[in-house]
C-alpha cells in the first residue's frame, strides 16, 4: 500500500483509467498473463484461509475454551470474524500488488484496501468494547444486583457514544487521509447544522446529560420509592430520555431527565430507620401524677419492644403543650427498619400498645369537647 498518499482520489480520472484499460484490455491481459495466474492463485489461497479461520475458532477454539471460560469464548467469538477478514483484506491487497493495472487503477485499489482495513480495526475495537461490556455487566450483575438495571443503562449509554466517536473519527481519517478529500469546510457546515440542531434539540441534549447525571450520582435505582417534582411513587424504568413512576394509585407518570436532575429528590427507600412522630393527648382533668405515669408507661413500651427499636435511642416523649381540649404527650420513636411496611405494622403495634397499657391505667383519651355556659341576667 505504497502509494496510497500519492494522488488524490477522483472518481472522474478513475473512470477515465478504468475506460483506458478496457479499451487495451486484450494487451494489457497479454502482457500480465503470469501475474494474473499469480494473483488468481493467491487469492484462492486467501479465500481458502479465510474460510478455515473462521471455521476453526468456531468449531474448535471457541467451543473448547467456551467449556471453562465461557465470557472468555464470547470475546474470542467476536473477535475471530474481524480477525479473519483483516487477513483477508491484507491477503487482496498483497495479491492486487502481483499485477500491474493500467493508468492509477492499482494507486485506487491500494486505497480502497487501505480504506477497508481501517473499517475493520475499527470493527475490532467495537468489539473488544462490547466484550469490556459484558465483562462490566456480569461483574455488577453478581456483586450488585441491585443497581444492575442503572450500571447496564450507563453502560450502554457510554458505548453508543463512543461508537458514534469512533466511527465519525474514522469517517474523518479515510477521507482525509487516504481518499485526499478536503473536508475543513464539510466539517464547519457540519458544525453550523450541528449547532443548529443541538438548539432545536436542547431539551433531548439535556434529558441525555440528565440521564448521566442520575446514573452517576447513584441516587435512586429501579423499584426505589422516591418523591421528586412533587411526584411519588415507585421507579419502574430509567431510561435516556426520561424516568417512569409508578404512583400509588396506580397511575403511571414520565419525568424528563432534565426535570429529575434539577430537582430535589427524595429517596424514601435508601435510609437505615424511620422516625415517627407520635401525639397523645389526655382529657384535662388528668393530674400531674398520671402525666408521669402515662411518659414512664410510654418508656416502658419502647422497652418491651427493644427488638423494633434503633439500638441507642429509645423512644422520647415530653410533655408537650396544653392544647384547645387535651394535654397533648408528644415524643418520637425510631424503628429499625428500612421497610415502610414493617414500619407501619410495628407503628400499629406501639399504638395498640399504648390504648391497652393506658386503659389498663385509667388514663382517658381526650377528644374534642365544647362547653357552653348559659348565663341568666335576671
């Protein structure tokens, strides 16, 4: 591939080569009668390795090392089919050099394989990166199954970018490079359209860089509860363009990514212990004594109940204020729980525990009450 950077490619003086050799067609084949026997012979021989290449790594190489090592087979398996066409290519072009064509035809060949070559390394690469996925995925796959849904999404979403780089680079470096085609204004008018299209497309463009930013920051995964831009519920997908919750009540809503990266995001899943706020309010003729024997009924509770209980803090409960119509005891318990249905069960259990002990104590609930004074003036 010599002389591959010594013309420029024309698709007007390749046909006027090509017409040329036709027309000597009868001389020219006479005159390389021994190089063609030679070049038709090579490639028999390239064909012929081409085919056995392919037909070992995949009935031998790949099956036998696929027992053991069967992720290892996979890569070898994507592998082997660029490999065999690189010695293809190369075995074409070695042959193409037997032969001495009329005009520029072999500088236009040499091109071509140069061209083709280039495709398929960049094949290769494709390749191997979608091996390093897999490899990524089943890694995550068996030691955080959790977030497997969001590292596969980030994953994916980084090669399909990194295809597209890789591929628009080497678009750029054929033409440039091998076929000599001036591409700086191809590329400014591309840069004006592509600007052009980025602000049509600015809420895509920003849902895609929201996409990142979620799976990056690790805040939520699928099947979290969360409350984000006053929606609640739970995540079913997160995906390039927007995130899908399931409400409680069954509706299903889509939240841009955009919207979800910019917002507060509350993630009731992911926390170690729910505190609860617990109001009981007593009728007002309750003495100071009861007051004291209701708080240490309240203490006692949390302490029969220490296997619910965040280890180090017990329930807290003060007297807290006298209210329109009761002496309201307020305190806070912490459950040790990350489940919002255990919570409650446990939640209902202190309450029921709370009605028995204080009933049992004769401590009366209040409840709201009206007095009304009549007055006769005379």
């Amino acid at each position: 591939m010599s002389g591959v950077h010594q013309s420029r490619f024309s698709l007007q003086t390749l046909w006027e080569d090509w017409y040329a050799g036709i027309e000597n067609l009868a001389q020219w084949t006479e005159k390389n009668s021994s190089n063609l026997l030679y070049c038709v012979i090579g490639i028999g021989i390239t064909l012929t390795l081409f085919v056995l290449v392919g037909f070992f790594s995949r009935k031998f190489l790949i099956s036998l090392i696929g027992k053991k090592h069967r992720m290892t087979a996979s890569v070898i398996a994507g592998l082997s089919r660029p490999l065999a066409t690189v010695l293809l290519v190369c075995g074409l072009s070695l042959c193409s050099s037997m032969v001495d064509f009329p005009g520029k035809l072999d500088i236009y060949l040499n091109k071509v394989f140069y061209a083709l070559l280039v495709i398929v390394v960049v094949q290769m690469i494709l390749k191997a990166i979608h091996g390093i996925n897999d490899l990524l995925l089943a890694k995550f796959q068996k030691h955080d199954p959790a977030t497997f849904s969001s590292n596969k999404l980030l994953l994916d979403l980084s090669r399909s970018l990194l295809k597209l780089g890789i591929w628009c680079f080497a678009v750029i470096f054929v033409l440039q490079n091998i076929f000599q085609w001036k591409i700086t204004a191809v590329l400014a008018s591309a840069g004006i359209l592509g600007l052009g299209i980025a602000f049509a497309a600015q809420n895509t463009i920003a849902n895609l860089f929201g996409a990142f930013s979620i799976l990056g920051s690790n805040l939520f995964v699928v099947g979290d509860w969360i409350k984000v831009a006053g929606t609640e519920g739970v995540v079913e997908q997160i995906g390039f363009r927007s995130i899908r919750i399931r409400a409680f009540e069954g509706r299903v809503i889509d939240l841009p990514n955009r919207i979800v990266a910019d917002s507060q995001v509350e993630n009731y899943s992911n926390r170690p212990f729910w505190r609860e706020n617990f109001c009981f309010g007593l009728v007002y003729q309750t003495s100071a004594e009861q007051i004291r024997l209701a708080l240490g009924i309240l203490q006692k509770i949390g302490e029969d109940m220490a296997e619910c209980m965040v280890p180090g803090r017990p329930p807290f409960f003060t007297f807290q204020r006298f209210n329109s119509c009761s002496l309201d005891l307020e305190g806070f318990v912490w459950f040790n729980t990350d489940s919002w249905w255990q919570m409650r069960e446990w939640r209902a259990r202190f309450n029921a525990e709370v009605l028995r002990r204080f009933n049992a104590a004769g401590l009366d609930f209040a409840y709201p009450t009206t007095t009304v004074f009549l007055e006769n003036p005379g």
